[in-house]
C-alpha cells in the first residue's frame, strides 16, 4: 500500500517531496551553502524531478547542475532560467520545457506552472546580474488527491480565487517574510482566495531583513485554516490533511 504525499522543509524556501509511489520532488533546492538547512540535509542522493520558482541565489543553488548531473533529475524553472542552466551544461533533453499557464503530465505527477509576481533574476559572476524574468508558482496534483500549492516568491494577487476554482489546492507553500513578499496579513488573505484549510509558511524568519512570523499568519487567519509552521527538517503528510 502506498505512503501519503510527505513535504519536508529543507529550510528558509527549500523543500523536498515524496509522492506515494516514492518519486522524489525537490523545490527550490539551495542546499549546499544554505545555512538554514540541516548539515544532513544538505546532500540530496536522490531526486526524479527539480522545480525551481526563479533565479535568485536563495533559491537557484549554483551546485543546482552537480545535483542534476548527479541524480539525472528533470528540471522545471523560467524560460529564462532554463537557458541558464543549459549554458551551465545542463543537456536540454534533462529540461522540461513549460511556461505559466501551462501543464504537464510527469511520472505520478501533474504540474501546473502558475504566475507569481516577483522581479527575479540570475546572479553571475563578478557582482553581474542577467536573466531577467517573473517568478513562478507551481500547482502539484498526486495520486493520494492531495493538491499543492507552491506560490514561490510572490505578491498577493486577485487570480489566485481562479487557482482555487480550477485546481482546488489542499495545502498551500506561502511566503510571509515581508518585504521582498507577502507579510502575514497578505498571506491570510492568500489562503482565503484560495479556500484552503491547511498553510505551510516559508521564507521567514531566516535572514533579518524578514520580519514577518508564523504567529502573526494565525493571527490574521479565519478559524478553521490551520497553519503548519515546520522548523528545518521536519515533516508534513499531505495525503491526511482534508
């Protein structure tokens, strides 16, 4: 019999997936120099599929072609990130080509790529940057029905009442550090668009500049949405949340 849908935080936006037929899903994968993550952690043996919201450095690990050379896993990312990475070395065949609005069918897998609103870009060498694009979001639908929503870095945005009617998400991934995102109040209001009873925050609480905190969301929430503040390491069964 197979296992519900398990998120791990990896930490600050860095998560790992394990579908009931045990495929492993690594979003956003900054591990090797990322002092938020769990020296165990940092070493990922195993991926089938690498989503990546944007270019950032927190979130585009510059160890991100070793790891794919390594585990032979599809990436997903921006156009513009995708290009990136194929002039890393990246082979194109590895790349699996999409953009927002669109979905695709992988093993035991269906992935919507979504919008998000946050200007990205890729850090290069010298202090340069280049690669400029929008962030992105992912929905992920499993065979357990749960349905995930990673909105990745993101504003609050009205559209996302259309996510909720079209792909009803179970648990959504939302950022509530402030700033650079969403803060608490915005991420409430993020849940309620979207009609979830189960939010996971990210991207808070790591670096100083993200004030925004775990108790605030719940504060700003209605009763009824639950909100599952994971610390580094640690796991969430989505297959058992309803």
């Amino acid at each position: 019999m197979s296992s519900p849908t398990r998120l791990q935080l990896l930490g600050h936006a860095s998560f790992r997936i394990t579908t009931p037929e045990g495929r492993i899903i690594l979003l956003d994968p900054w591990l090797g120099s990322n002092p938020f993550v769990p020296e165990a952690l940092r070493e990922q043996a195993r991926a089938d599929v690498v989503l990546i919201t944007h270019g950032h450095d927190d979130h585009l690990d510059p160890e991100l072609p070793a790891l794919l050379a390594r585990t032979g896993a599809r990436v997903v990312a921006p156009a513009p990130v995708r290009f990136f990475l194929i002039e890393q070395g990246v082979p194109s065949e590895q790349c699996e080509p999409m953009n927002v609005g669109g979905s695709v069918a992988l093993p035991h897998l269906q992935l919507t790529m979504t919008v998000a609103h946050h200007a990205a870009h890729v850090d290069l060498p010298g202090g340069r940057t280049g690669y400029a694009h929008e962030g992105v979001g992912f929905v992920l639908r499993f065979s357990d029905g749960s349905v995930l929503y990673a909105a990745g870095d993101t504003a609050l945005f009205g559209d996302m009442t259309l996510l909720a009617e079209l792909y009803r998400p179970t648990v959504a991934l939302l950022p509530i550090g402030d700033r650079y995102t969403m803060g608490p109040r915005e991420a409430a209001h993020a849940a309620r668009l979207l009609r979830v009873a189960h939010v996971v925050p990210f991207h808070y609480g790591t670096f100083p500049s993200l004030t925004g905190t775990a108790e605030q969301l719940r504060q700003h929430l209605d009763p009824g949405i639950a909100v599952h503040a994971l610390q580094a390491g640690e796991e969430l069964s989505l297959g058992e949340l309803r």
